[in-house]
C-alpha cells in the first residue's frame, strides 16, 4: 500500500503533505526530526502512481488542498 498524508505541527498548525510506502516509518522519522509533529490524515492506495498524483494534486491545487482543509476542521 502507498499512503499520502497530512502532518500538522501543533505549535504553528503548519500542514505538511507527503507520501509513502511505509506509514509508521515515516511518521516516526517526522516525529524524530520534530517532536510537535502529528499526523491528522491519511489516505491508502493501491499503487503508487495514484498516490503520487493524489500528493501532487494537494500539493500544487489549492482548491482540492482547501476542500481537504475544510473536511479537516484543523487548519
């Protein structure tokens, strides 16, 4: 499975969005880096181009980033 997630830093609610093939590594490496990090969401998928696009979708389309943020009620 690929996942794309959303992290928030909790100090200056500041998103971050990524991917990845292992979910619990990378938030640990996260959390390592910075202890305020949380992760508030996620999605699974099948293959990984779909995750990338997902990923890059977020990351580069505001409206689909500011449809999240809403469902999200946190930033």
């Amino acid at each position: 499975m690929y996942y794309v997630y959303v992290l928030r830093d909790k100090i200056s609610n500041t998103p971050y969005i990524d991917k990845t093939n292992n979910l619990e590594q990378s938030l640990k490496q996260h959390q390592t880096a910075n202890k305020n990090i949380e992760l508030v969401y996620y999605e699974a998928y099948k293959e990984e181009k779909m995750a990338r696009n997902r990923e890059n979708t977020l990351n580069t389309h505001g409206s689909a980033w500011e449809g999240l943020r809403r469902r999200l009620k946190i930033f």
